[in-house]
C-alpha cells in the first residue's frame, strides 16, 4: 500500500536536492552527483530484482507504483546530472 507514496515522496525529495544542486556548489559536485545516480539506478533496478516481476509488468498492473519508480529514476538522474553542471554564479567577467 504505501509503496506509491513513498516512491512519490523519494521523486519529490530528488526534485529538491537537483534544485538545490542547480543553486550550490559547495563541497565536492561529484559525491552528490554519483550518490543521486546510485539512487536512480537503485530505484529502477531494485524493485525488478527484489520482487522477480518485470519493470514492464510493474507498469502494467500496478501502474501507480510503476510510474512512480520512473518518476523517482528521472527526479534522481535530472538531480545527478545538474550537480555535475559548473556553476555560472558568482563568476566575473574578464575584461576584454
């Protein structure tokens, strides 16, 4: 029962953190960037494995929790992803 809810909180908590990413760039870029990309390989490849049931068939008969794990994987990939974009804030201008 709570699986759809949780996988909605974790693409809503991956939401956060890739907006969070977009705006800082403190600390090392690519420990957030690799754990956001270890979540979002998680939450696509775990469900299949754990329960023997095909992403796909997931989808099909359990379409709230199967489209939320896409959800999830796209929030977390879109969140790795923008934490390994350099950060134009902040920078100077040179003169030319």
């Amino acid at each position: 029962r709570w699986g759809p809810y949780a996988a909605t909180a974790l693409a809503l908590l991956g939401a956060v953190i890739a907006a969070v990413a977009a705006r800082s760039r403190r600390g090392p870029r690519w420990v957030l960037a690799a754990t956001a990309l270890a979540l979002a390989a998680a939450a696509w490849f775990a469900p299949p494995l754990l329960t023997g049931v095909p992403a796909r068939a997931i989808r099909l008969w359990a379409p709230d929790l199967g489209w939320s794990l896409v959800a999830v994987t796209v929030a977390w990939t879109l969140a790795g992803l923008l934490a390994l974009v350099p950060s134009r804030r902040g920078a100077r201008r040179q003169p030319a």
